[in-house]
C-alpha cells in the first residue's frame, strides 16, 4: 500500500506538469454540469424551432457522457506510462522494491479506482436522468474496468507520446460503438458488441429492461477477455 501511495505521488506531480493532464482529470465533471444545465435549454430550442424533441434521448448523451470517464482516465494514465517509459523510469521501478509486477499492478488498479468514483459523481451531477444505486453499480465497475483497456492499449501499441497523440484519436472512435447501434437498427451493427466500452452503455439504458443481468454477464465477459489480452501485451511492452 505504501507503495502504490509513493507512485500516487508521483502520478500527481506528472499531473500538475501537464494542463492537458488536469483537463482529462476534471472534464468530465465539467461536461456533466454542462449537460445539466444546458440539454433542457437545447431541448426547448430544438422544440421550438425544429419540433424535435431532445428529452426522449437524454438517457444515451448522459450514458456517453459516463463513457468519457473510463476513456479520458484510462488515456491518463496511459500518458503517465509513456512519460514513464521515455525517461526509463520503468528501469529504476525494476529495481525497487516496488518491481515491475507491483508496478503493474498499481497502473492497472488506480484508474479502476478513479474511475469508479468519477462514475458515480458524474451520475450525481447530471440530474437529468433518473437512476437507481442497485442498478447502477455493476455498471459503474464495469466502467471503471474500461479504464485499464485504454490505458494498456495506449502503453501497449504507441511508441511514444506522439504516437500517443495519434492513437487517442482511433481510441475515442471506440464511443462510435454504442451510438451506432443506437442509431442504427441494421444487424451487422451488432458486431460493436465486442468492443468493450459498448456493453456500459448498453446496461445503463436498459437498466430496467428484463435482460439485464444478461447484459451484465456478456458485458463482464467480453471486458475481462480484453483486460486479459491487453495484459498479457502490456507486461512483455514493459519488460
């Protein structure tokens, strides 16, 4: 434990050196408190002016919302790592007592954390959508799972920082996922089933619907055979 407080540290100075960083950490909340304010104000506009009604689909803008969080925590730290690994702190880290295995583990569990705690502040935030704890909280984990995948997948494929860059432009498609099958009713859409970051989406609107707790086991499923993947790429990445 007083390990991973050591490298927390660190993770906030990396942090406070960046403002793009800092943007990562808090935009999401911001987005949440402009969702708040400014989709009822939106809805009325588009009412009047257009008769489109916008409030039947507040339910998926607040889910992408949710989504960001996982995608903008789990880049994060993948940054952290690239940093990390262009100043050949990973070397010194191999010879600490932290080794590689603790740090491993460290960088996959903080944005679990993170995540998960984002989730429910940006759920809180958003006020428009009505939600229940019961039903929320496997998805809130499931959400805080994705963050990993982001970050081992930006550490894993990207070179450096500016490979970085360029990946987190293809990593953000990944939000195309649940609203094409949102928009779309053609069945080859389906195939956005396996990515990951679909299946928080999914759960979370139909919350209330009878599958449920399959969607739930399908989506659990489908992230920790990514995580699993990833994983395995990442460790030999970093050794």
């Amino acid at each position: 434990m007083k390990k991973m407080l050591l490298l927390s540290i660190g993770d906030i100075k990396n942090i406070k050196r960046e403002p793009l960083l800092v943007f990562s950490l808090f935009g999401v909340l911001i987005l949440s408190v402009i969702i708040r304010l400014g989709l009822p104000v939106l809805h009325d506009i588009l009412l009047t002016y257009a008769s489109f009604p916008l409030q039947p689909h507040f339910r998926i803008i607040v889910s992408l919302a949710l989504l960001m969080t996982p995608l903008m925590i789990g880049m994060l730290y993948g940054f952290i790592i690239l940093d990390e690994r262009d100043e050949g702190v990973l070397l010194f880290y191999a010879v600490t007592p932290i080794t590689k295995t603790g740090y491993l583990f460290a960088r996959i569990l903080a944005p679990i954390i993170i995540t998960f705690l984002i989730s429910f502040a940006v759920v809180l935030l958003q006020g428009l959508v009505v939600w229940k704890l019961n039903t929320f909280l496997p998805v809130a984990v499931l959400l805080a799972l994705q963050a990993p995948i982001i970050t081992m997948m930006l550490a894993s494929l990207a070179a450096n920082k500016v490979e970085g860059l360029a990946l987190t432009k293809v990593i953000n498609l990944m939000i195309l996922a649940p609203l094409l099958d949102y928009l779309i009713s053609h069945p080859i859409i389906k195939i956005t089933m396996l990515i990951p970051v679909y299946w928080p989406v999914k759960i979370f609107m139909e919350a209330e619907s009878e599958n449920y707790w399959w969607n739930i086991s399908v989506g659990y499923v489908i992230t920790l055979i990514w995580l699993t993947f990833l994983e395995r790429i990442f460790r030999k990445r970093i050794e």
